[in-house]
C-alpha cells in the first residue's frame, strides 16, 4: 500500500512540471504576468534623486519571492480556523535576458496554476476546502475532543543557485489532511538562463547514457559505503534479490534532481524506497566529481572578486551616484533603508524567519545573482526583540550571514553576525 502511495505522491509532486488547462469554475487568485515588462523590478520612488533612480548595470539575475495566503473558517460559525493555504510566487528578472525570464516566468505561473487547481489530484483550494469543512464536521458531529480542525497546504519556494549560467528554483510541497502527520515532497527545477528551458538530465551531457552510468554507480557506491544510509532504504518494499542499482536508478528523472550551489542533487520521494520516519534518500554529488560526465557549460565558475554590505537611512544620500537595482518591501509601516553592496557580492538572499535555537527560515524573500556598487531599497518593520530578517551572500572569501536588527548602543540600524534580542 505505501508503494502505490509513493507512486501516487510522486505523480502529484511532478504533475506541476507539466502544462495545464484552466478551470474556469474556480476561483483563482491573479497569477504572474509572465511578458519581459512584468518581471523587471519596480523602480525607485520618484520622490528619490535622479541620480538615486533605477539604472542599467550588469546586476543579471534577481528572483523575488512573494506568499499568497488563504485562510478559511468553519461554515457554521465563522470562528474556528480550519485551512490554511498558501503558496510562494517566484518572480524572475533577468538583465538583457527578457526573453529568457519571460520563459521561466511563464513555467512557474504554470506550476502555480497546478498546484491551485489541483488538477483533479485533490491538492488544489477547492478540494482542500472540501475536506476541511468535511473533517470539521466529523469532528464536532463525533465529538472527538481535542480533534485537529486545521488542515494545510503549503506550498514553498526557495532559490539553490543563481548565476549566468543557471537557476534552480526548489519546490517544498506540504500537506497535511488530518492523521498521525502530514506529507512532504520536492521538486527541483533547474533553468537555463541564457534561454528560460527548463533543464533536463539529457540536457547536462551529450553522452547522456554515459552520464546516467556515472550517477547510478556513484550512488550505489554512495550506499554501498555508508552502513546508517544503507540501513534507511527499505529493501521490504522491493522483490526480494532486487539491487542497489535498480532501485536508485529510477530517481533520474525529472523533478528528482537539482543543481545547487555545491552540486548535483538527487533526491527519492516519501516511501518511495524508504519509511516515512527515514525521510526521503538525498545524493549530493560535488561539482569536482561531475567535471567530465557534465558539460562544462553547466558548470559554476569560480567567485574571485569580495565585496561588503553597509546600511544607509532611507532619506539619506547615496554616495558616488549609487544605483538602486530594486526595492523590497517587507512590511508598509517599517523603516525605509537601502541596502549597499561595496565591491561584488555573488548570491545575495534576504530571508525571513525566526529563532529555534537557531535561525530558521520561514519565507524567501529576494535574490540576486550578484551586486556590485549599487544598491537595494529596502522596506521593512524591524522588531524590538530578536531580528526576523537575514542577509548573506559569498564572495571570494566565502559564505557571510548578517542579521538586520537595532544597536543596543544608540538605536540605529545594524547588520550585526552576533544573534542577541534588543529590548
């Protein structure tokens, strides 16, 4: 029963790759324009100098992610909360490449119309709505106390690498329609930048049996070495004498692998060959072990040039005509700031999120391949405790993580390293 049930995760995970025709009956909130105009960032207020305007610059990529929300309540009384639903919309710039972004855009709206409607796989608004006033019913009609009212759906976007060659856009579903826990599952999606295509395994060599060879060896090796990993692939659900070959070998496939800023990864899906409590299988290959199996246009290049990040209040001046790339806004009521790169900076992310021992990130916000002198508008609500915005990036020296928050000396804005609450 748990493969029929993989099989059938695996197809609702995957299905968004595809296209879809609408359903006119439901209700669908406004999905991404995909033209080239619609996905460059939005200018500078005109109130800014007309040095400080939006100006052409060799910024090259930008992903901005924004989440859609909605919320339902029970249809007797209107109070109790019982779904919640909500998916991230990313949003692809890239300078001198409208062509490009606009093809990439096009796909993501088409994955997000998907996972909207459902498409007849019981995962879209109106079916989850369905369910959730179903399972309020039972569980007030039953009398079960303490029974769980809310269900979920989420669906999540992050950005894994970004630069002139690729972009990997990695999908995290999650679902949770009452029981003991919910399910999960990704999809990668890695694109080519100079052209908008979605990428496909055949894609990365012009040997690609060759290739295929090299991965599957690679991961049975990978098991065959590692005892604990071993011990998580559950030999039960396959025919008895099946080997390590061919059970890895159908995760080649689309949606089960992505590049990211450390390699090739290969992913299984929940119970596909392993228990829910082991998680999906994941394969991390280093780009130094895939030099000759992948063509070296897919490959990413070295960074070899640093830079710094440095805060300015938002009525100040820009010093040396700085260029603002791009506005971000957090949050209406917060502060206006600018955000300054100083040299080059490759892979800029600002993430929100909050503090479970550590810093976890709960919303991708922005992207950019790489800043060099210029600048990013920056709107946001800074809090009075512990901060909820992270800023990181790489440079020739390596990773840097800065968190946005107040001085406890005078108040001012800060990008601190050091986690402390203020206040």
């Amino acid at each position: 029963m748990k493969r029929i049930l993989a099989l059938l995760l695996m197809a609702v995970f995957t299905f968004g790759l595809c296209g879809c025709e609408k359903i006119s009956s439901i209700d669908l909130p406004p999905l991404p324009t995909v033209t080239p105009e619609a996905a460059e960032p939005s200018a500078a207020p005109s109130a800014e100098p007309a040095a400080q305007t939006e100006t052409e610059s060799a910024h090259g990529l930008i992903v901005s992610i924004k989440r859609t929300t909605r919320q339902a309540y029970d249809p007797q009384e209107g109070s109790k909360l019982i779904l919640t639903f909500s998916y991230d919309t990313p949003t692809v710039y890239i300078e001198g490449g409208e062509a490009a972004a606009a093809a990439i855009n096009e796909q993501t709206a088409l994955m997000e119309d998907a996972f909207y409607t459902g498409n007849g796989y019981g995962t879209g608004y109106n079916d989850m709505l369905t369910m959730a006033e179903d399972n309020y019913n039972y569980v007030v009609n039953a009398g079960i106390e303490g029974g769980m009212l809310e269900l979920v759906n989420s669906r999540t976007v992050s950005v894994e690498r970004m630069d002139d060659r690729v972009l990997t856009l990695l999908y995290n579903d999650y679902s949770f329609t009452g029981g003991a826990h919910g399910f999960y599952g990704d999809t990668g999606c890695s694109f080519d930048v100079e052209t908008g295509r979605l990428l496909s395994l055949e894609d990365l060599s012009g040997d690609y049996d060759a290739l295929a060879a090299f991965l599957t060896d690679y991961m049975v090796n990978t098991v065959e070495n590692d005892p604990e990993l071993a011990q998580r692939i559950d030999l039960g659900l396959f025919e008895e004498g099946t080997g390590y070959a061919e059970i890895l070998a159908p995760l080649l496939r689309q949606g089960a692998w992505y590049f990211d800023g450390q390699g090739l990864v290969i992913f299984s899906s929940l119970y596909e060959i392993s228990s829910y409590a082991a998680g999906p299988i994941v394969f991390s290959i280093p780009y130094a072990q895939l030099q000759g199996h992948v063509d070296d246009r897919w490959l990413p290049g070295e960074i070899q040039d640093s830079g710094s990040l440095e805060l300015a209040a938002g009525g100040e001046m820009l010093p040396d005509n700085t260029p603002i790339i791009d506005k971000l806004d957090v949050g209406a009521e917060g502060e206006s700031l600018y955000l300054i790169a100083r040299g080059s900076v490759k892979n800029l992310r600002i993430a929100k999120g909050e503090y479970v021992n550590s810093f976890y990130v709960t919303e991708n916000l922005w992207n950019c391949a790489g800043m060099e002198n210029c600048a990013l508008q920056l709107q946001c609500l800074i809090p009075e405790g512990m901060p909820n915005l992270r800023i990181s990036y790489d440079d020739a020296e390596g990773s840097h993580s800065y968190y946005l928050s107040h001085s406890g000396l005078d108040g001012s804005v800060i990008l601190t390293d050091t986690v402390e609450a203020v206040g």
